[in-house]
C-alpha cells in the first residue's frame, strides 16, 4: 500500500470509530426504554369489565360492547368479565358465544372472570363448602367459551381467625380439584373479611397445596390493612394482578396508592403475567380513568426496570 493511502486508511478507522461511539451513545437509552418496557417485563394490561359498573347497572351500556369499547378505545386486547352483571345469563351458551365472537372481532381475549357467590366457599358448614364449588361450574364453563383459564372467588366468612383458615383451604382445595378438567386456575382475592389481610391469606395459600390455586392482589381492598405490605405477602402466590385505580391528580398519580411503590413490590417479586386495570372513579368515563391508569403503569415502569 502507497503512503498516500495511509491518511485514508487512519480517516476510515477514525471515523468507524466515532460511528461505533455515536452509536452506542444513541442506542443506550433506547436499550434502557425497552427494559422499561411492560413486555420486556413479562408483564400484560387487561381491562375489568367491573371499570363500566355504573354504565352496565343503570342501562346506558351493553356489556356485548365491552371488547370494542375496551379495544378502540384504549388499545388494551385483554379482558377481564365479572358476573354479577350477567348473573341471569349463567346458563346462556348463545350469550357467551355472542360475546366471544364480539371479542373474536376486534381482536380481544378473555382472561378471568370475577365471580360473585351468594354461598360461601369457606363456610363452617361442610354441605355449603360443597355448594358453593357446585355453583362455580357453570360460570368456569362460561370462561371457558370465551377463552379464559381463571376464576376470581371469595373467602370473606367471619369466625375465627385461625379455625377460619381450615374451612378456606378446605373449600379452596375442592373447588380446584373440580376446576383442574376445565384447565382453570382458583384465584383468592382480597376482598373483605380476613382476606383482607395479607398475612391470613398468604397462609391459606401455603397451605392449599394446589397448582391452580393463587391470589389476584388488588391494590385498594385490604380495608385498614396495610396495602404494600398485604401486596408484598400476597405476590409469591399471585397469577394475575388488579390496578385498582379511583382519582388522579393534575400530574396523573393515583391519590390512594403510591404506584411507584406499588409497582416496585409488583417487579421485585419476579412476576410476570397479567395486570388488570379496574377504574372506580365517579363522574370520570371510564375510558379515559383506563387510559390515565395505562399511562401511569407504564411510566411508573419504564422508571423502575
């Protein structure tokens, strides 16, 4: 090679080099925001249908427009149902067909239900354990025509703190032996009574010995119980997670939770699945409380991965 290609050749290096330095001074932060990223998380949004709760019992909206209103306009694919407000359709296999392929349109999928029972699964009562889990069938069969694999049940009986824990597990353990052919999974909520408190359902939990069986930690139902730390005892067990959120303020943070230190606990257990927004605000349409709930998961997030 001539000397007067050398001054070329040091030029080429040079400036490969300086491309390589820029381009990983650009490629840094865009690196850094796709770790903060849900998806990079492992984690998914849903929508409760419970958001339009006000809507759906006062008649102004058709829970059959609930994936398309969910999908358009928020851009959320998941949902969320619960029963208590088709209560009447329980045996309705052309109802759940109608509204599976109302989310078969516009790309949306069922993930749980909420179910509501007027009969409790941790009763005293051996016979109403039993009936309690023979009328979860129905609805796990409705959940399983729209797609889904999870129902929410309720262990909220008072008695006993500690004699109380053997009636749930009890209940708990039957009813997921009979969800097991439906590929359903028992989710526990806390949702009154001494599930509200962190530390009795994580031990229930322990105890219940069953795969299919975990909890769905919401953020604003432990009723004077610490909510980061009933979040904190409550997610080793979690299969799905509600965001509950009611009020926002000027800067768009929840006023009744601390997201971010929500959302920490959330990412430091290691879980990965589904978040499901449920907006309880008043005066507020529920779409834009959704909306300002997504955002605020997601900002929260892209600032702690």
């Amino acid at each position: 090679m001539s000397k007067n290609h050398t001054p070329n050749l040091l030029n080429r290096r040079e400036t490969i080099k300086q491309l390589a330095v820029g381009a990983g001074t650009l490629a840094l932060p865009q690196f850094l925001q796709a770790k903060g990223t849900l998806a990079s998380n492992g984690l998914t949004l849903a929508v409760q249908q419970y958001s339009f709760n006000r809507q759906l019992r006062d008649g102004t909206f058709d829970i059959l427009d609930f994936p398309k209103t969910v999908v358009e306009g928020t851009g959320i694919t998941a949902l969320e149902y619960f029963n208590g407000h088709i209560l009447d359709k329980v045996r309705d296999t052309r109802f759940f067909r109608e509204l599976k392929q109302r989310s078969n349109d516009v790309g949306a999928t069922c993930t749980m239900m909420l179910c509501r029972s007027d009969v409790a699964l941790d009763s005293p009562d051996s016979s109403t354990r039993y009936n309690a889990v023979e009328g979860y069938i129905p609805w796990m069969e409705a959940v399983r025509l729209l797609g889904g694999n999870a129902i929410r049940v309720d262990c909220r009986s008072d008695g006993d703190f500690e004699e109380q824990k053997k009636y749930a597990i009890d209940g708990l353990r039957q009813l997921c032996d009979v969800a097991t052919p439906f590929g359903m999974n028992i989710l526990v909520e806390n949702h009154g009574g001494f599930s509200s408190n962190g530390k009795w359902l994580a031990d229930v939990m322990s105890k219940v010995e069953k795969r299919n069986c975990g909890t769905l930690p919401d953020f604003q139902n432990f009723h004077g119980y610490d909510p980061y730390r009933g979040v904190e005892e409550l997610m080793p067990y979690a299969k799905i997670v509600c965001a509950k959120s009611k009020e926002f303020d000027s800067e768009g943070n929840e006023t009744n939770i601390d997201y971010r230190r929500m959302m920490k606990i959330v990412l430091d257990s290691g879980f990965k699945g589904s978040i499901g927004i449920e907006f309880e605000g008043h005066g507020v349409d529920p779409v834009k409380g959704i909306l300002a709930t997504k955002r605020l998961i997601e900002h929260v997030v892209g600032e702690l991965a």
